[in-house]
C-alpha cells in the first residue's frame, strides 16, 4: 500500500482537517503534519469524510499550522514498543521517555521524539530455540534479565502460522536493535526479528487462556483487603469528589500493592503527583524485594496541560505494557487516573467533530469504550502453565462529586468492585475514606466471608444507632444500643482508618490483618457491664488509645505483645460477668 | 517580511470576526484597522480553507465592514524586563499607569508545560501566620492553591496579605473581571506593604473587554515563569478566575462551541489546568506559586468543581473566617512533619473533634442535645472558631500549635482527644498553665 499524502485545510484546536492527494487512507492511523519550521506534528487519523477529506486528532499544540501544510500518513497505526527496558521508566503519553526529553529541552516543546526504548543498553541474551525449531507468534526465543525478572523475548504476537527458526545468536549481549533470529514461514519468506516489537495500542492482546479473577491481592490497605478486596485480574472504580483522598489512595496502592509490575497512568492529572512517585520511588526500597520500588514500576504520563489529544493514548499505552507483562507471566496493576480526562478528551474531540453529544456533552459511545477497556484486564493462563494477571484500579473524578454520570455510571458496569469516597467521611478525617457502607467487590476477602459479614453488620448498625442519636439524643437510646454504637465506631477508628503517611500504620500485610481483626473481634464478641452513657464513652475511649498505640508498634517490636495484652486487659477489666453461674 | 492586510470582513459578533484570507498562521496576531486609523489588536483561533476566524481582543463592538485586517506575522508575545516591576499594564500587555512603554525581550505567551522531570518535588513551608494555613493546611512553595468564597467575602484582603507577609521575591497581580475599587485596594495594598517595587500588575476591570480579561492569566504568567526560570520565587495572584471561566463560556458560546455542563465548554478543566498547572518548583531555578480565587455559592458548580481537582487543594472562606471542612492544602504532608513533631497529630485531633462537635450541632437543632461530653463539644467549637479562624489574626506556627494544646485542655480529658500517650505527656499543659489562650483572656 502506497502512504497518502495531503494537505491541511482547516484546523480547529486539536482537530485538523486534511485533503488527501494521493494513497489511500486507513482510519486510526498516524500521520505526521509539518509545519513551517519543519516541526513534524503527531497525529491519528479519527475520521475519514467524502471530498478526500481526513479528520485527524493531532497529539501536539497547533498553534503556527496554516492551511496547505504538508501531511505524511504513516500507514500504521499508533503504536507501542515492546521488549526490555521499559520497567522504571517515566514516559509520556506517546512513550517518549521524559528524561530524554529533558536532555533536549526544559518545556515539552512540540515535535521531539525520541527512541521510545534505550537502543544504547545491551541486554545479556540467552537463548532458548535453536536453529530447526518450529515457533510461532507469542513463542519465547530466549530471555534477558530486567530488574527484578527474567524477561522473555517473544515471537511478535502478530505473526501467525509456523515459522521455521533458520538462524539464532549465540548467547550474549546484544541491544534491542540487533537482529537476533531469522525465521522462515511455509511459503519460504524469511524475517529478521529483534527483542522488541511494535503493538497497535488499541488492539487487545489475545488471552491464551483466559480464566477468572478469584485470588485476593493484598493491597496493605485494611479497608479494602478487609471489606471490599480486588483480585489479581480484577477490577475496581474507585470514584469521588475533589478532595476526599483518590491521590493519596492511588499512592497507597501503587506503594505496598502486591504485584509484581505496577503501571501508573497519569491521565489529566496533576503532574505534581506524578512527580512525587517518579522521585521518591527510586529512593524507597520494597522490602519484599530489597530492591527499588521503581524497579517494578512504569509511569506514563500525559498530565493535564500536556497536550489533551494524547490522554487517550496514554491510557491504552499502558494497558498494552501490562497485557505484555501479563505475558511475562507476571501479576500487574495499573492504576489509571484519572479515566474521567480520557472520557472528557474524548468529549472535546467529539465537540469539535460536532456529533450528536450524549448526556453531559459526552459521546454516546463513552459506555462502550469504557467496559472494552477494563475488559482488557484479567487472568491469562500462559503456554508453559505459568498464570499472569492484568488488574486495573480506574478513578473516576465525578462532575461535582455525583456518582450519577455517564463515565461513574458506565465504569461501574465494567468492573468487580466500587471504592466510593466520601466527602463525609474525609471531612471528619475517618481516611482512607471509602464508604463503608455503600462500597462493595465481588472478589475474595482476606477474611473469610462470615467475618466480612459480620463487620458489614456491626457497621450498618452503628450507622442506624448514630442517626437515632442525632434524632433522640444519647439519652433517648438504652445503653445496649450505645454499647453497640461505641462497638462500630471503635471498630472504624482502630480498624478501618489507617493513617497513609505512618511507616507502620500505613501498610498492614496479611498477617497482621489477621491478629488485628482477631482482637477487635474480641472486642467487639465482648459483653460490657457498665452502665451510664459516659462510663461506656470512656472505656471505649482508652481501648480506643491503647490500640491506636499498639497500630504504630512493628510486629517485630518487643512493645508489640505487650501492648496487644495491654488492649485484651482493658476489654476483659469491663467485660459482663454472668452471676449465679 | 511583507504584511498582508485583508478588507473583506464577513462577519462581526461579540468577540469574534471572520475574514477571508491566505497564509494565514493559527494563532497569528493580528490588526484591526479601523477607517480612522485607530488600531485593535486580535487573534486567529480557526482556520477553514480561505475562511479565517479571530478573536477581537476589544471585543466586537464598533467594529465595520469597512476594517481592514493586517496579519503580524508573530504570535502572541508579552515585554520581559526586571523595568516592569513597579508597573501596572492592561490584558492586552500595555502600560496603564501612564508611565513610559518599556523596551524589552518579548517571551511566549502560554507556551508548553514545563517537563515533569524538571520540577522538584515540592518541600519547603511558606510561613504564612495565618493558623488556619500554617497548621492545618499548610502552604508550601510552588503550590497552586485557590481560595473558596462567596463574592463580598474579603478573599482579595487576604490575598494581598499573604503575598505581603511571606518572602516572595516577585509578586504578579492578575486582575479579571475586578470592581475598580478592588483594584484600587490591590494597589493601595502592595504599596503600603513596601511591596511595589517587586510587584507587576495585569489588570482587567469591567469596562474593558472580555477577551483582555481571557489573556490576563496567561500573561501574568509568563512573566512569572520567566521571573521563575531566573532563580526567583514568584507568587502569581489570579482573582477572580470564576469571572475568567465565565468569559471563556462566552467566547465558546459565540464560537457555537456545543456546551457540557451549565454551557461551560466541555474543555473547561483543560483550560484552567494549563494556566494552574504553570505552578513549579524548578530544578536548578527558582519556583512559581499561584494563589487564586474562585468566587462561587456552591462546591459543585462546573468551575470550582474543576479547579478542585487541578489545584492542590484550597481555602474556604465563609463569613469571614477560613473554615477547616472544606479546606484542603494536598501539599502540607510533604512540610508537617518537619516543623514540630506534634503539628501533624494534633491537626488530626483538632479536626476530629470539631467534626464530632458538628455533629452535635445537628443534633443540637432536635433539641436533643443534653449530655456533659457534647455540651464540652460544642463550648469546644465556640473556642475553635474564635482563637482559630479568624485570617486576619498574625499567629507563629509554634504559638498556634501551642494554641491547639490550651484549647484542648481547656475542653477535653486526655484520655478523650485520641493523642498518643507520648505527646500528651509533653505537650498536654497542666491546669491552668495555658501558655497562649490564657493570655488571650488576660488581654
């Protein structure tokens, strides 16, 4: 196929319109538009039009393009590389690495690429077919190791049909540039492969075999790995307001979460946040590992005063990264904040397109988008045996904080649990602040299922005994039911709440979920013997303190059984007495 | 080389004009003529075959058929020189003050976002000695933080006084939509403080056109990101942004741009990002901090919404006084653990108890308020609004932690507050030994 060439003849912001002169066309492929001082300006073709007319998104400022500027289609479609070096790398939306950039330029100026993978580092390959061996696509040729893991390098997943391994290098140190195989299909066509590929973005990866999200991830946060869990190929929405602590949440999870590989898309965000993980998480070291947590983290991010056109991009960008790690047989999440700067790139593009605009001004094909890209999540069952997960955790930032928006509403059809924040909740700093009560996930608890149960319960009831309280006073309720509401909201402030900034409160593994769930259920089993409204306060009031000393004490520390018997003392020193036994 | 000038106007409206011409640069600035000679600058924002759309930057009115157009042939530029301090200039970066036009480097006006990797993370506590900031939500440079308020609260007051009272080294002034009597309070304001050598003015009142008032932020900015890139630490004051997103729904609205929420465009919160989003901590130079204002009635309306979610944070201001809920500095956690080590625990205590306490108001509106511990709640809130509050009272950091301790013992056993024993033993004042709220009574 010839590549088209045109000309630009209209330029709306990000939209510009082009007349093809010459080749045909394909609908989402990239092209480049140059500008007067020779700039060349990336871009996706998003509509083709009668007249030889072409709309294309265009991934930079526009600013200085006139009408007749010359433009190159590519004849590709927007793409990602694969192979090694990606991990601990910060990119933007288009895989161009920032720090490269930087080398160049201080501002984000239009028109620079660089080499998406470091061609400069030589990988120390060995491989693992010979000369004679049938393969075909998605077979492994040999591996290089990469931080943490041995990184598999594939026959590219696009290649169908046996090919015939004609040539193989020996074990050593070549860079991603180098041919390292010659394969030859039936019709006797030979191809020279590297240890990186090209995958369309917005293609899924095809699953060998998909199977179902069913074990817990631990996340380090009570409140979740508790109540309202993800599972290693699960999904959750994690909705709320301005304020009520999505970053913080976000930094939580991309922290202590259990998984081998996390991808972190900075969407629409604000670029100090970014900041913040790219900086201090080469100097953080998982204690899993002992090694760097950036080690097993990539970043992608096209925040909020880069270029809008590009969001999307960064998105599927780096759902295509965790399909391939997936592939390594590795366990990934990605964090995507926030999916709501997607949805509202893609309404300024549909804007401008002018179509027919859905509810609030979004398209109408927003609800589809959304569900195809969580479904790209999941559990893969690879080749050799080996299981790789792909879990996604979407934000969503709600117009005013009402969760009845098309992109909430659509985003909680497409995934397995909801992580609602509350305004209430972090305006009385109960954080992190997920609704206890109208949270919910389909996945696995920690727990098991009678525990979760009968946490969910004691919080409902709390919840009904404290609005009576507002109605009746303290007075107008018996002490049993003020026994129960001191139960809940101990249970809330020792348990649920978790303070993110402390080095041992704000990350709390399995094991210690277990005995701390195991005291607070003695607590809470506990019959109490005290009569009058203030007697009870108080003695909820130093257990209360006793365990908040004990949730800062590490489980290796000598305090650490002394303080949890000083907790049971408290509790048993009031606990109801039958008579007459 | 040769600028083309065009005289086949198609059509006026408010703020935009169209005109059939080639070659045309998007984003060029232009020049209306008008038959007298007078001058109008304007600027293309579409393009469509011949068809060239501008933005009049005096807006529409006044403006014939019988114009002429003249392309310039370079974009939006704004004068960069260390003379502008001290001046005062108009949206469309002319002198207003009657002093002398300046010679000087002209710089990009709304360029691209500075790389990430490029900014620092930010670190270093901006003093303010307003309680409500210094201890609970706590400024730190290079943040971009906006204040909450009805219109006729004193937003512009306290502006003025924490750019005033912190060591900024240059302080820019973007003024949209403002009364003249606000701007005449800015400038009385930065001239009393001894400020005005180090401070710039952009200002755009309501007699001038909405688009000058568009482009204020963009050149405040500017400026002050060149300021920045030379070592300074720059505050940039933007007030009244919700007039500036109004002005940018006009302009959408006379482009027949297709309206998202309560006719704002649907690019809003790209928009507001791109100029917030100018805040940084550079690596190797120095750092700009935005202070904005965001007039509103309510939390959920499109532009305080968006700004919510771009800036870090922000301060509510209601009846006068900085209110905790609502409230929000998302940057205080990278500065509060190295002022005093009892500040982040005792933030945490004073506001549990005050939302505890607002639960009781609730309540207390049932009449079913009568026991001892929410009694003390609520004579709790009283004490905290009064001692706390209040923004216009000058506090040290360590005076008003010290502040929190008196108020808490004047309210609350030990055992009540949810402290850890270690604090309470060295901060918990014994009776009668306040150290500040004592004093105050005294007085």
């Amino acid at each position: 196929m010839k590549k088209a060439k045109g000309k630009v003849a209209s330029v709306n912001e990000s939209l510009v319109g082009v007349k093809t002169t010459e080749g045909a066309v394909m609908n989402g492929e990239v092209a480049y538009i140059i500008i007067e001082n020779g700039k060349r300006l990336k871009s996706e073709v998003i509509d083709v039009k009668p007249g030889k007319m072409v709309y294309l998104q265009v991934f930079e400022d526009t600013s200085w393009m006139k009408v007749g500027d010359l433009v190159e289609f590519t004849g590709l479609p927007l793409a990602v590389k694969l192979g090694p070096g990606i991990l601990g790398a910060v990119t933007d939306g288009l895989q161009n690495p920032l720090y490269e950039l930087a080398k160049k330029e201080w501002f984000l100026e239009r028109g620079l690429e660089v080499e998406p993978l470091d061609t400069n580092v030589k990988w120390h390959f060995t491989p693992s077919v010979k000369k004679g061996d049938i393969v075909t696509g998605g077979s492994v040729l040999g591996s290089v190791p990469e931080k943490l893991f041995q990184h598999k390098i594939f026959v590219p997943f696009s290649l169908q049909g046996d090919y015939t391994v004609e040539d193989m290098v020996a074990e050593g140190d070549y860079t991603i540039d180098k041919d390292i195989t010659v394969v030859r299909d039936t019709n006797g066509v030979t191809l020279n492969l590297k240890m990186a590929f090209d995958w369309p973005v917005k293609k899924p990866m095809p699953f060998h075999e998909r199977s179902v999200p069913v074990e817990p991830m631990p996340t380090g946060i009570r409140v979740l790995d508790a109540l309202f869990p993800i599972a290693y190929g699960g999904t959750a929405c994690n909705p709320g307001p301005f304020g009520a602590g999505k970053t913080v949440l976000q930094h939580s999870l991309a922290r202590h979460s259990r998984a081998d590989v996390v991808i972190i898309a900075a969407c629409g965000e604000r670029a100090g946040e970014a900041v913040e993980v790219f900086k201090d998480f080469p100097e953080l070291i998982d204690p899993r590992t002992g090694k760097s947590l950036m080690d097993r983290t990539f970043i992608v991010g096209n925040t909020s005063s880069m270029p809008v056109a590009a969001r999307e991009a960064s998105v599927y960008m780096a759902t295509t990264v965790g399909e391939y790690y997936r592939k390594q047989g590795l366990d990934v999440l990605i964090l995507a904040d926030s999916t709501s700067r997607w949805a509202q790139a893609l309404r300024e593009t549909s804007g401008r397109k002018e179509e027919i605009p859905g509810p609030e001004a979004f398209p109408m094909y927003i609800s589809t988008l959304i569900s195809a890209f969580y479904d790209r999540a999941g559990v893969d069952i690879l080749a050799d045996g080996n299981i790789g997960s792909l879990s996604i955790i979407g934000t969503v930032s709600p117009a005013g904080g009402n969760f009845d928006e098309p992109v909430t509403q659509a985003t909680l059809l497409s995934t397995g649990a909801f992580w609602g924040l509350s305004r209430a909740l972090s305006d009385a700093r109960k954080y992190p602040a997920i609704d206890r009560i109208d949270s919910h996930s389909k996945y696995p608890s920690l727990l098991k299922e009678e525990e979760v149960s009968f946490l969910l319960e004691l919080l409902r009831d709390g919840k009904t005994i404290a609005s009576n309280i507002i109605l009746m006073g303290e007075k107008g309720i018996t002490d049993e039911a003020y026994i129960r509401y001191q139960k809940a909201e101990l249970l809330d402030a020792v348990f649920l709440q978790q303070n993110s900034f402390h080095d041992v409160d704000g990350v709390t593994p399995s094991d210690r979920l277990r005995l701390m769930f195991n005291v607070v259920k003695e607590i809470i089993d506990t019959p109490i013997a005290i009569k009058g409204k203030d007697a009870i306060r108080s003695h909820f009031n130093f257990i209360r303190q006793a365990y908040i000393d004990w949730n800062a004490i590490r489980i290796d520390d000598i305090g650490f059984e002394k303080q949890k018997s000083q907790i049971l003392n408290l509790v048993k020193k009031r606990a109801y007495v039958k008579e007459n036994v | 080389m040769l600028k083309k000038t065009y005289e086949n106007i198609d059509s006026i409206g408010r703020a935009i004009l169209s005109i059939k011409a080639e070659g045309v640069h998007n984003k060029e600035l232009a020049e209306v003529i008008y038959p007298n000679g007078n001058k109008a600058f304007a600027q293309v924002i579409a393009l469509n075959g011949d068809q060239v759309t501008l933005q009049l930057f005096g807006g529409g009115f006044g403006v014939s058929t019988d114009c002429k157009i003249r392309f310039l042939g370079k974009p939006v530029q704004i004068g960069f020189s260390d003379d502008m301090l001290g001046r005062v200039y108009s949206g469309n970066g002319q002198p207003i003050d009657n002093g002398p036009e300046l010679l000087s480097d002209m710089v990009r006006v709304a360029g691209p976002s500075i790389n990430p990797v490029k900014r620092l993370i930010p670190k270093e506590m901006i003093r303010t000695g307003v309680p409500m900031i210094d201890v609970f939500n706590t400024l730190v440079r290079s943040q971009k933080i906006p204040i909450f308020a009805k219109a006729g609260e004193p937003y512009n007051r306290l502006l003025a006084n924490i750019a005033t009272q912190t060591d900024a080294d240059i302080i820019i002034i973007g003024g949209v939509g403002l009364k003249y009597d606000e701007y005449h309070f800015f400038k009385q304001r930065i001239e009393e403080a001894g400020s005005k050598s180090k401070t710039i003015m952009f200002i755009h009142t309501h007699r001038d056109s909405i688009v000058e008032g568009l482009m204020v932020p963009d050149l405040a900015l500017a400026v002050g990101e060149r300021f920045a890139l030379q070592g300074k630490n720059v505050f940039v004051l933007l007030s009244d942004m919700t007039q500036w997103s109004d002005y940018l729904r006009q302009v959408a609205n006379a482009q027949d741009q297709i309206p998202a929420n309560q006719g704002y465009p649907g690019d809003l919160y790209s928009q507001l990002a791109s100029r917030y989003e100018k805040a940084a901590d550079i690596d190797g130079a120095g750092s700009l901090t935005i202070l904005g204002v965001t007039t509103m009635d309510d939390v959920t309306h499109p532009v305080p919404d968006n700004t919510g979610y771009i800036t870090e944070g922000q301060f509510y201001m209601k009846d006068g006084y900085l209110e905790l809920f609502g409230s929000l500095s998302r940057l205080k956690q990278q500065v509060n653990d190295k002022t005093r080590h009892d500040h982040r625990s005792i933030m945490n205590a004073m506001a549990r108890l005050l939302s505890e306490s607002e639960e009781r108001v609730k309540a207390q509106k049932f009449g079913s308020v009568k026991d001892d511990y929410s009694l003390r709640l609520l004579d709790y809130r009283k004490t905290f609004q009064k001692e706390l509050m209040d923004p216009f009272l000058f506090l040290e950091l360590e005076d008003a932690l010290d502040l929190c301790w008196d108020i808490l013992a004047k309210h609350f056993k030990k055992e009540e507050v949810g402290l850890s024993s270690k604090l309470i033993e060295t901060y918990w004042p014994e009776k009668g030994t306040f150290k500040i709220l004592k004093n105050m009574t005294d007085e």
